[in-house]
C-alpha cells in the first residue's frame, strides 16, 4: 500500500510540475508575441519616417540633376 502511495505521489508531483512548464510557456509565448508587436510598431514608424526623409534627399538630387548643363552630363 506505502508504494502505491507513493507512486501516486511522485505521479502527482510530475504532473504539477508539467503544468508549471506548459503554464510558464503560454505566459513565455504571450510575453515574447507583445514584445514583436511593439517592436513592429516601432519599425513601421521609423521606416515610414525615414522613408520620407529619403524620398526628400533623392528629390533634391534629382532636381540638381536636372538643373545640371547637359555638356555636364555626358563624358565624351
């Protein structure tokens, strides 16, 4: 009878601590899932920002270019 006890008690105790681990993963998972979203967030942000910025400096050097004398232009 003392063995079957204590069978069930180890077998318990396996138990319990498996369902911290899996309880510890979800939270783990959750944890780590809002992290990505708020780095996403951040990402997009600075990329649509940046993006402007870069669009800004190419349209100026595409209008200096277009101001430049054509002799200017072409390496004969």
């Amino acid at each position: 009878m003392k063995n079957i006890k204590r069978a069930a008690l180890i077998y318990m105790q396996a138990a319990v601590r498996f369902r911290r681990r899996i309880r510890c993963r979800g939270q783990t998972l959750v944890e780590y899932a809002l992290i990505l979203a708020v780095v996403s967030i951040v990402a997009v942000g600075i990329l649509i920002n940046l993006g402007q910025q870069v669009n800004m400096v190419y349209s100026a050097i595409d209008s200096q270019i277009a101001r430049a004398p054509s002799a200017a232009n072409s390496y004969h």
